[in-house]
C-alpha cells in the first residue's frame, strides 16, 4: 500500500514508498535481494532466471543483470554510510579475518546485516537491501 497526501500549499499529491518498494519498480526489493545474493555465491544468471520463484511472467536474464549492476552502483556509494551507521551502533563488532573474510563487497554487507539486524529493532524484518533503500533515503541518493 502507498500512501498518497496531498500539499495544502501547492495541491501536489504525493505518495509515501515503502522499503520494499523502489520507485518505478514492479518487484520487490526482496526478490532482488535474492537474486544478488545467488550470483554473489557464484549461481549462474541463466540458472537465477530459471528458478526464481514469482507469481508473475519469469524476468529475463538482462532484467536480472540490469538489476545486479544497479544495486552494484548503490552499494558503492551507500557503503561509507553503511558501515558508519554500523560502527557506531556497534563499534565492538567482530568482523572475520583472513581466510575466513568474505570475498565481495556484497558477501561483506550481507554478513554484516546478519550480525547486527538483531541490533537495530526497528530493522528486525527488513532485508539489507530495504536497509539500503532507507539509507539511500536519508542521504539523499536515487535509487
């Protein structure tokens, strides 16, 4: 549900997104969390497309790229922001080192959302990347 106001001032009408929806955007940001995640870990795009689980037509491989390479750009500017937000609400935060330190920018986001979710309450049932979409928000970036 969006939720539409209307400015007494200059009879605009907006509407207030929810985390899990990106502007302009018909899926999720939960199913693009998933679909990140699998090609992270190295599953293959054709195989991502094949076997993403959605009630509508399968998207096609190049809608899934366009996705990844988004979501790539985001991270690259969020992830200062990111990790501040973190450190400073958990600066004791354990991170793995040497073999055991995840390869990718994204392994290490994702770990870390694993690590601290339980510490942010009011992030309990948000995903990382509605995590990243509120940051986005609050700096100001487009997503």
């Amino acid at each position: 549900m969006i939720f539409r106001f209307k400015c007494k001032a200059c009879n605009r009408t907006f509407g207030l997104l929810p985390s899990f929806v990106e502007r302009y955007q018909s899926v999720a940001v939960d199913v693009k969390e998933q679909v990140i995640s699998e090609l992270d870990n190295g599953v293959p795009l054709r195989v991502v497309a094949e076997q993403l689980d959605l009630p509508t037509q399968p998207y096609s491989e190049k809608s899934l790229w366009r996705w990844k390479k988004k979501w790539d750009r985001l991270l690259n500017v969020l992830e200062p922001f990111f990790w501040q937000t973190v450190l400073s609400r958990i600066p004791h935060l354990h991170l793995p080192r040497g073999s055991q330190s995840p390869r990718s920018s994204w392994r290490w986001f994702f770990l870390a959302w694993d690590v601290v979710r339980g510490n942010f309450t009011d992030s309990l049932k948000v995903g990382c990347l509605q995590w990243l979409v509120h940051l986005a928000r609050l700096q100001a970036v487009t997503v």
